[in-house]
C-alpha cells in the first residue's frame, strides 16, 4: 500500500433502537463529536427557574418586611393611589371633564409630582408650585401682552429676551443659600412656566384662558394631594425629627456606657457601636428640619415651633458623639494598658460614664415629654463630681501602681522600671482624658436642651398633663 492510498474508513456502529436520541456537535479538526441528552436542557431550566423563585421570593420578604417594620410606608402608597384616582375622576367624568377640558391631565402631574412621604414634603412641593406657577404665568402673560404691542420683530425680541434674562436670573438665585434650602423646587417651577406659557404664547390666539385652564387644574391636583396627605393617617416631619433626636440621644448614651464597659471588662458590648447613627443622621435631621418649618400647628408642637434649635442639639450630639468613637478606637487599639492600671482607674470611669449616660438619657426624657427635669441639675452636678474623682483617682495611680509592684527605690533599675510603667499607663490615660472631654460634650448637649426647653416652652415638671 502506497502513502498515497486512503485508509479505509471505519464503519460506524449502528444507532440503537432503545436508546434515547442524542444530539451530536461536530468539532473543528478534531472529528471527535460531543453527545448532549434532552435532559441537559430541562436541568438548565429548572435551575433557572429555581434561582428566579428564589430571587422573587426574596424580593417579597424584603417587601413584607419593610411593611412590617414601618407600615406607614403602604399607607403612604395606598394615599398615593387614592389622590390619582380621585384626581383621574376629572378626566373620565364627563361633566367633570367639560369642566376644566383637556387640561385636566395637568391635575394628575401635580398630584405625581408634589405628594411626599411627609406633609411638611408635600406643603413644600405643593405651595412652592402653586406660587410659581402663578406668578410665572402671570409674568409670561404680562411679557406677552407688553411685545404684541410691539409688532412681529419687536414680539420675538422682547419674549426670547426675557427668558434669557428670567431664566439665568432665577437660575443664579438657586445658589442662594436661603433660596436653595426653601424655594428651590419653586425657582424650577417658575422657569418651566414661564417659559412654556412665554414661548406657547407665540403661536396661541387664547393665551389667557389657557393659562386659566392649566392654573385651575393645578390647583385642583394640589388641594386633592394636601387633603389626602393630612387628613388621612399623616406623616409629620416635625414628629419624625423629634422621635430622631430621642432616639440618637439614647444610643448616644448606651454607647458610651457600652464602650467603657468593653475596655474595662474586656467584653464585648452590642450596644458600644450605636454612636454611628448619631453620626450619620446629619442629612436626615436638616432634611426633617426644612420640612417640618412648612407644617402647621400639630400635636404638642406649636407654630413657628423652633425646629432650628433641633440641629444644634443634633450639632452637639455628633460632637459628643466623635469623642465616644475616638473612644471606641482606643479600646481597641493594639498597645493597652497593664490590667493592674486599668483596675485602679475602673471604678471611677465605669461610674462617670453611668453618670454622663443618665444625663443624656433624662435629656431624651425631656424632649419626649417636652417638660423640664427638676433632677437634671443634680444629674449634671453628679457627672462633674465624678470627672473629679477620675481626676484624684489619676494623680494617685503612680503611688498605687509603684507601691504594687515595689518600685519606691530610685536607682537606675528602678528607674528604667518606673519609665516603663509610665508608657505602658500612656493608652490608659488616654482613655481617661476622652472620658472627661465626653462630659464636657454632654454638659454642651445640655445647655442645648435648655436652650430648646425654653424656646418650645417646655412645661414644668410639676404640672400635670
């Protein structure tokens, strides 16, 4: 047999009458095939399916979860879907509909647009759109009448100019401090009326009675959206900042108590971590602040309730509660103090920051009930006697710790120990020197407090409810 000669090719086995089909994938160059069951592809679905059910199912504990925890949040959709439907009436009804004409699509869009979680939200959204929408509107209309007087060139003019000017004026004015925190959503407002009823203005005969039109639908969307917001089940933001600075104030004190307690005892305490919240609610307090000043009277807050005075208890809180988290990075910092250190300082730091943690939970005690404390004053007197007990306890421990482990002689053996001892005391007085700084900080908390007591009128202790 010659090279040249093909081999002869092998037969191949024959198909099975009994066994299942199969699918074959040829390979490039290989010749060798890759055999796949039916089977392959129903367990590639399956398990995709499984993983959908279990994502879904997920996303549904999730949801009833979070229901659960605050079920204000599917009233809040519920109110949602009640002020569509009521303003939707407008637009299916046809005497309603004659009413306010194809306009009417303008009251749903309000109603998106300015219904809020909290009334405070939807007071800002609502009365921030209906003053710029009015006074944008009849802006734009006064500019329009004022350049039809001045013939076709002159109109073009005298209308693009002025949303020129309008435009970049109000638009420079948002960065306003004042501006931005209050009528931001408004300054938006009012170039996007003004330039539509401006500019619409050029090509429309009936300019008056559109800008009507489209005025009392959003009015109509905005009176449905307020009422459904306050009259059923509301959500105050006022009440919301109050129930934060409660809160913030008793982990503030726990954690304290929690940190102190895990240095000394070298447990780990659960609650020693909660000064993290106090730190990173500072956008949700100026958040709940600016809204709850647009709130009416309700509850035991007044009007003109001083909810600015809020941020700076919350101002002084995070103060304090920097110091604890220094605190709490130096309990856990690798070079400690000697045990026999941390003993003869133990009893009077446990006890300041029991006395510091008492202080701010009275204050949250206070805030709650919006009534003075008679025993606050002597809280705090009690706090300041135990920063100078810590401070006696500190001036005896290098006699205490040298008579411990007798070091009273002064050669140089007993010297080089006695400077060993002081570093090893550096981390422990630390601690030590925070502590007292935290109480310096709860007294700030305090005068903070009474700074609010009295510019809510908080009620005496005495009096009854």
């Amino acid at each position: 047999m010659t090279t040249t000669d093909k081999q002869p090719s092998l037969p191949l086995p024959p198909a099975s009458t009994t066994a299942p089909a199969e699918w074959r994938v040829m390979i490039a160059d290989e010749g060798s095939s890759v055999k796949m069951d039916h089977g392959f592809g129903f367990g590639l679905a399956r398990h995709a399916w499984l993983a959908i059910s279990a994502k879904f199912s997920a996303i549904a504990a999730m949801l009833w979860r979070m229901g659960v925890e605050d079920p204000r949040k599917v009233v809040h959709g519920l109110k949602v879907g009640l002020a569509l439907a009521l303003v939707s009436l407008f637009y299916y009804l046809r005497p309603l509909y004659n009413g306010v004409g194809g306009a009417a699509m303008w009251a749903v869009m309000t109603v998106v647009v300015i219904f809020e979680y909290t009334v405070g939200g939807s007071l800002y959204k609502g009365l921030n759109r209906a003053a710029a929408t009015l006074t944008g509107g009849g802006i734009a209309v006064g500019v329009h009448w004022i350049a039809s007087k001045a013939g076709q060139a002159g109109e073009l003019v005298i209308l693009n100019g002025a949303v020129f000017i309008l435009a970049s004026a109000v638009t420079f004015s948002r960065f306003i401090p004042v501006i931005k925190r209050r009528f931001d959503y408004g300054a938006t407002i009012f170039i996007l009326t003004f330039s539509l009823v401006a500019v619409s203005g050029y090509r429309v005969d009936q300019l008056v009675s559109l800008a009507q039109q489209r005025l009392s639908t959003i009015a109509i969307g905005i009176s449905i959206c307020l009422m459904v917001c306050m009259l059923i089940c509301p959500v105050w933001a006022g009440s919301d900042l109050n129930v934060l600075i409660i809160r913030n104030m008793d982990k503030l004190a726990d954690s304290l108590e929690g940190c102190v307690e895990e240095y000394f005892s070298g447990k780990e305490a659960p609650k020693a971590r909660g000064f993290k919240c106090v730190l990173n609610s500072k956008l949700s307090e100026d958040s709940l602040a600016n809204l709850a000043a647009w709130e009416p009277a309700h509850g035991p807050f007044g009007f003109r309730h001083p909810w600015s005075q809020y941020l700076k208890v919350g101002a002084a809180m995070r103060s304090c509660a920097y110091c604890i988290e220094a605190l709490h990075c130096s309990s856990h910092s690798e070079i400690q103090a000697s045990e026999l250190m941390k003993r003869h300082l133990s009893e009077v730091c446990m006890k300041l920051s029991s006395k510091s943690a008492q202080v701010l939970k009275e204050l949250s005690v206070c805030i709650e009930n919006m009534r003075s404390s008679e025993s606050l004053s002597h809280m705090v007197k009690e706090m300041k006697e135990a920063v100078e007990e810590v401070k006696t306890a500190m001036k005896s421990l290098p006699t205490t710790y040298n008579n411990e482990l007798g070091l009273q002689k002064d050669d140089d053996s007993m010297m080089m120990k006695k400077r060993q001892s002081f570093m090893e005391s550096l981390p422990l007085m630390t601690v030590v020197s925070l502590l007292m700084e935290i109480s310096v900080k709860v007294e700030g908390v305090e005068e903070e407090v009474q700074k609010l007591s009295g510019l809510a009128e908080f009620k005496p202790s005495g009096d009854k409810f």
